[in-house]
C-alpha cells in the first residue's frame, strides 16, 4: 500500500470518525482499557500485547501492520490505564498509525529520531500520527474550539503541553475546516 498524503483536516476528520464510530462522546476522555476492546470489536484483527518494559528499546510503544498487533511496555499501559496524558497519546499514537494504514513497524519514541531525519515517508507518517493522536483524543468540533487549553487538559486527561499545542491547532484550523466543509465529504 502506498503512503498516502493526507492534509491536517483530513487527519482530523477522520481521527474525529473514528473516535465517533468508536462510540466516544465529544465530550468525553478516551479510557484505554474501552479503547482497546472497541478496537478489538470493531476490528477482530487488531491486537494487543503487553510486554516487559524495555523490550522494546526506548520506543514508548510499536505498532506492527504485518501483524497487526500493537505493543504496550506494561509501565505504558498501566500509566495510560491511571489516565496519564502522554501514555495515552502514545496508546492513540500507535492507534493512529493502524488506523491510518501506515505500513511497517512503527515506533513511538522521542520525536526527531535518526529514521525519522532520513525518511521523508516515516517523517510524514509520523507526523500523521502525532497529528491522528491529538485529534482523536480531543476532537475538532465547535464546543471544544471554545475551551480553553486547561479546560481541554481537564476534560481530555492529556497533559498541559498536549493541550496548548492542540488548543493552537483547534484556533488556527477555522479555514481548513471552512474548505474542506466546503469541498464535501472525506473518503473516512
């Protein structure tokens, strides 16, 4: 399958479908142990497994396409089953990148890694995912275009940074969102 490019609206429309087809509420945090079963009721291929921490290096987490299988450090899913911010943008992290159909072995890990300053296709896919995680965890819509970035911490359970940069998105966005509203449906 061939990477695709996708604009940030188009990550965030579909990051929002995705969350909706889910089953969240607009309104509500994203809890990873309903997150988890849903995808795994909706997709009966998707898995996950959690394995010791360090098995994976200093990745935070991977995401396996051939596989289909997403892995979890134990201190990662436990800090993301407590409601911690960055373990659960790391979980949608990783979601992202399945539910966008980027193709390898995928890690999270500190952003700007030595694959990610050779390849142009990784850069972009995980820019995608960071992109997919933000707005699958809060949503794009125009109650939460109100809130403010520690309102968004609060009701989303993400961390105060995650919030400020989203928060700067969700106000820099209003024309992608008028175009792309404009120009019809997404293929989701």
């Amino acid at each position: 399958m061939r990477h695709a490019f996708l604009t940030d609206a188009q990550i965030d429309a579909r990051a929002l479908a995705h969350r909706r087809g889910l089953g969240f509420r607009d309104d509500e945090a994203v809890e990873v142990a309903v997150l988890l079963a849903r995808l795994k009721a909706r997709y009966p291929e998707f898995s996950y497994e959690r394995v010791l921490d360090g098995a994976l290096g200093e990745a935070e987490a991977q995401w396996d396409s051939q596989a289909r299988r997403l892995l979890l450090p134990e201190a990662v899913f436990q800090a993301a089953e407590r409601g911690e911010g960055r373990a659960l943008m790391t979980v949608a992290h990783e979601i992202g990148h399945a539910l966008l159909g980027h193709e390898g072995s995928l890690n999270r890990g500190p952003a700007g890694g030595r694959a990610e300053r050779v390849s142009a296709k990784l850069r972009s896919m995980e820019y995608q995912a960071r992109r997919y995680a933000a707005a699958f965890l809060i949503p794009d819509t125009p109650a939460v275009r109100r809130l403010d970035a520690t309102a968004l911490s609060e009701r989303y359970r993400v961390s105060m940074s995650a919030a400020i940069v989203r928060h700067s998105e969700l106000k820099s966005g209003e024309s992608a969102r008028a175009l792309s509203s404009r120009q019809g449906s997404l293929d989701l």
